[in-house]
C-alpha cells in the first residue's frame, strides 16, 4: 500500500515511528512534513495537506498526528471526501475501516505510546470496509454539506 503521512511539530517523533513500521512492512510512504521536530507548525496545514493527497491519489490512506490527534483530525476533514477518525485503540481502528470507511487515521503524538500506535495502524490497514448499510450511511455523510 503506498499511505500518506503528515504531522507537526508535536506529532513528529511518533510520525517517524510509524513511518519506520510501514516501510519495514514493504508500505510505501507520502510523508508530508513536518521534516523539522524543532520548528513549531500548525497543524491545520498538515491535516489539509495530507487529506489532499489522499483524494488527489497520491496515497490509498493518510495517517495524521499531533499532540492529541484533535485538530489535525478536524483539519483534515475539512478536505471533501475526507473521513478522517481519531483513534485512541485498535478497536476503534478496526470500527473506523469497517463500518466507516474512514480513509485516514487520526492519533495524538501526546496520547498514544509508540506500541500501542503501531497497534492502532495495524487494524487500521488491514481490516476492509465491510459496505452494506454501513455504505448507505457513508454515502450519506457524502451527500451532506
Ligand atoms: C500543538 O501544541 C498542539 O496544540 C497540537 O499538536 C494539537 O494537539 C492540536 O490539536
């Protein structure tokens, strides 16, 4: 899978984490930035970048991170087609795919321990997105303003 990946300042070392464990899982990675963990950013600019990406194909997923994984989630968002879902376990990661289709993952940097993300990403990009009525709702959330 080829997923993009964004943070600031305060999602950095978890974004070089989790980057780590998608290429040593043979993923290929979109990293967004922030490149620099010393310079304070924004987030609003990460989330939209990396929701973006996600809808102009440069990824089949993003994974967004900052301090709580809050605002970079609402940036995100923000992009049209955008699902982006804040997860603090596996459950809600695999609940987030399944029944969601949420097409980026949200974590805080401050939140979540390194073990426990990884974990996270795991269910995230492997479970499917089980369709049915769950895609009736998800076409429903599209077709609002
Ligand atoms: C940065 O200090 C912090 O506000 C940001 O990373 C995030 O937690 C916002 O939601």
């Amino acid at each position: 899978m080829r997923i993009c990946i964004g943070s600031d300042h305060a999602g950095f070392d978890l974004k070089e984490a989790v980057k780590a464990h998608l290429l040593s899982l043979g993923h290929e990675v979109e990293d967004a930035g922030t490149h620099d963990p010393g310079a304070s950013v924004d987030y609003p600019d990460y989330g939209n970048l990396v929701g973006s990406n996600v809808l102009a194909g440069l990824g089949d997923l993003g994974i967004v991170i900052c301090g709580t994984g809050i605002g970079i989630s609402i940036a995100a968002n923000k992009v049209r087609g955008v699902r982006a879902a804040l997860c603090t376990d596996p459950y809600m990661a695999r609940m987030a795919r399944a029944h969601n289709n949420a097409n980026v993952l949200a974590m805080g940097g401050r939140v979540v321990g390194v073990g426990l993300a990884l974990e996270i990403v795991d269910a995230f990009l492997t479970t499917p997105f089980e369709g049915g009525r769950h895609g009736l709702r998800v076409e429903k959330i599209e077709s609002q303003i």
